[in-house]
C-alpha cells in the first residue's frame, strides 16, 4: 500500500509543478474573467430601462412618451406585463401610477434603487400632473388642493429558483467533460508513454506489481483533475461573496442572475451525479492510458488517446440532443444509460428528469464500477508487457495482441 501511495504523490506533484499544469489551470479562468468582464462592461454601458404603467393611460402616457428614447420601455402597457418583464430582467424596475382621494401615489417596483436623473424626471412630472389635477377638480377642499404626489421605492430581491434543471446540468457536465477528458486524456497517455522503455521501469516493476503502479499512476492523475476543480470551486465561492460587496457590481448581478445560476451548478453536481461524473473520468483516462502504453514513443501519445476523446464528444453531443423527458424515455436511450463510458452522462439526465428510479441508478452504478474494475485489472495486467516492449508495430497489432 505504501508503494501504491508513493506513485500516486509522485505521478501528483510531477504533474502539479509542469508548467502545462499551471496552462491548464490559468487559461479556463482568463476566459471566464475576459468574458464576465466583457458582459460586466456591456452592461454597465447600457442604461437603466423602466416600465411606467397606470390603470388609467392618460396619467402614464405623456410621461412615457416624452422618455421613450433613453429611459422607458413604451411597449409595457399593464402591471402584469410589467411584473413579468421585473422577474425576465428585461427591465430594471416599473413605476405603477395611480390617482387616491385626489393624489398621484407613485410606486417603484426594481431589484435596485431607481435612477437619479429618471427620478429626478418622474417626480418633476408627478407633480405637474398633481398640479393640473388640483386646478381641474373643483369638488377638491382647500386641504386636497394643497396635496403633493407620493413616490413610493420598494426594492425587492430576485428569487429565482432553477430548480434540477437538464438543461443546465447538461451544459455543466458539457463543459467540465469537454475539458477534462479532452486535456487529461492527452496527459494521461503522455505520462504512461513517457515511462514506456527505459531502464528505471524496469527497476520499478521488479519492486511494485504492474497492476499497482497502472493504478497508482491513474489515481494521481485523478487527483490532479479533483485538485483543480476544488481550486475552481474555491476562486469562485471566494469571488462570489467578494462580487456581492461590491456596489458597482450591483446592476451585472442582477441582469446576470449570477448567484442563483452558481448555486444551482453546483447542486446539480452534487450527489450521486458527482460520482458518475468522476467515474465518467476514470474510465476514459483508463482508455487514454492504454493507448499511452502501446505507442511507441510519447510524440504518438496524444495522436493514439485521440479516438478516446472522440468517443466521449460522440457522447456528448448525444446527450445533448437527448436532454427532454420524451427522449429519456426512448428504449435506447435508457439501454446506454446502463452501458459505462453513456451511464455518466445519461443516467444522471434520468435521475434529474425522474424517469429513472434509486434501482436503476445504482445498477448502472455497479456495472461502471465493475467496468473500471476490471479495465484496470485486465490493462494492469498487459501494462508491464506493453511498457517494456518497444518494437515498431501497428496500434491495432500491439492492442490485439496484448
């Protein structure tokens, strides 16, 4: 066990100080950055956007059109529309107008305070229009006439619940998968084809069993991708909660939805979703290995792990043409999510979507298990073969025979 150990820190630390590593890690997190940072700049250049409405148009009207071109939405006419309009955040709030024993009563409705300028329009028409009322309302007393319009802010929080949504699982494990398996495989090879044929693997397999060391090699690997994801989730967690302290943040928070769509990523993460995930992983860096250990030199590494990475895009553009309920529930589809390599992707999507059940899942979670196992058993077994031989042969010659 303590050999086992050892190859797995020493396959980690090898790779955690390439500088390929630190690449692999940065280059993710500069696109996020360039893009938030692109979508932040958008939309703080874009001016705030309202909705005046009034169960009597005539109120509401010349304001809205005297503002149609900088400030109001002239195409919201009713407070239904408005609410709606508040919760798609395609506005930034909505002024309801009324009239009250003789006053204007203005209430603002918007996830932030409303702005200076449009206020400082909006009360300046409130009370000429409180103004002209007074003047024509003759059955006003001597106190009514007096009256000076009220403008109300409510600011209210977005709740927006995405629930298990298939959609934004689909597109996360798209996403980490696309990376993952399409950068790990790569590396996964290079490291097993970059033993293969020298003398020290020689001296390591007359002290560790080659299944052991194929394992090893394979768990650090692994370690390496669960590092970087729990770096990523820790940066974003960090520049959440430092993003929500920030005023000037205010505004791309709430068009982005930006804390509601981070929570729900990481829940549909969670759970028996994790664990497919991971094995999903495994299983394709296992494949990647072995075309590792059959090439000839580490240059055809990457070249060999090739048609892994091909496989597992294959699955995932399935997928994401099989993410509605009808689909799910398609023989075949329901067939693959049993089958190792589908199951981390399309098991899930039935577990989410409820058209598989708890004996399901943990079926197709015993045979990708087993799978895993026995890939590592029977490749762990032709690895020593296949890492001390370096004759020139065909892929497919050394594969058959191994």
């Amino acid at each position: 066990m303590r050999k086992f150990a050892i190859v797995v820190w020493h396959t980690f630390c090898k790779q955690v100080k390439s500088w390929s590593f630190v690449m692999l890690f940065s280059v993710p997190l500069l696109l996020l950055a360039v893009t938030f940072g692109t979508e932040y700049f958008i939309i703080n250049s874009m001016g705030d956007t309202y909705a005046v409405v009034s169960n009597n148009p005539d109120i509401s009207k010349p304001f809205v059109k005297a503002n149609v071109e900088d400030y109001v939405d002239d195409t919201i006419k009713t407070v239904s529309i408005a609410k709606k309009s508040l919760q798609n955040v395609d506005i930034d709030g909505y002024v309801d107008i009324e009239v009250k024993r003789g006053q204007i009563q203005a209430d603002y409705f918007g996830t932030k305070k409303i702005d200076s300028k449009f206020k400082k329009r909006l009360v300046k028409y409130l009370k000429q229009l409180q103004n002209e009322r007074s003047k024509k309302d003759s059955k006003l007393n001597s106190s009514q006439t007096h009256l000076t319009p009220v403008l109300s802010e409510h600011l209210q929080k977005m709740t927006i619940n995405l629930g298990e949504d298939p959609y934004l699982f689909l597109s996360t494990i798209f996403g980490i998968m696309f990376v993952i398996v399409g950068i790990y495989t790569n590396i996964t090879a290079q490291e097993i084809a970059a033993d293969k044929g020298t003398k020290i693997i020689e001296v390591i397999f007359s002290s560790i069993s080659a299944v052991k060391y194929f394992a090893g090699k394979i768990t650090g690997i692994l370690g390496l991708v669960v590092f970087q994801l729990l770096i990523y989730l820790i940066i974003g967690a960090t520049g959440l909660e430092m993003i929500k302290h920030i005023p000037q943040a205010a505004p791309f928070m709430a068009q982005t939805n930006l804390l509601a769509y981070a929570r729900a990523i990481v829940q549909s993460l969670l759970g028996i979703k994790l664990v497919y995930l991971l094995l999903g992983i495994i299983l394709f860096m296992i494949l990647a290995a072995y075309c590792g250990a059959v090439v000839k030199r580490t240059e055809d590494a990457s070249k060999a792990a090739q048609p892994v990475t091909y496989f597992s895009f294959v699955i995932l553009f399935i997928g994401l043409t099989s993410s509605n309920i009808s689909t799910l529930k398609n023989p075949i589809i329901i067939f693959l999510s049993f089958i190792p390599g589908f199951s981390s992707f399309f098991m899930p999507l039935r577990l989410i979507t409820k058209t598989a059940n708890n004996w399901e899942s943990a079926f197709s979670l015993l045979i990708l298990i087993g799978c895993i196992g026995l890939l590592i058993f029977f490749v762990g077994k032709s690895y020593k073969r296949l890492m001390l031989q370096n004759d020139s042969k065909p892929f497919w010659q050394k594969s058959k025979k191994s």
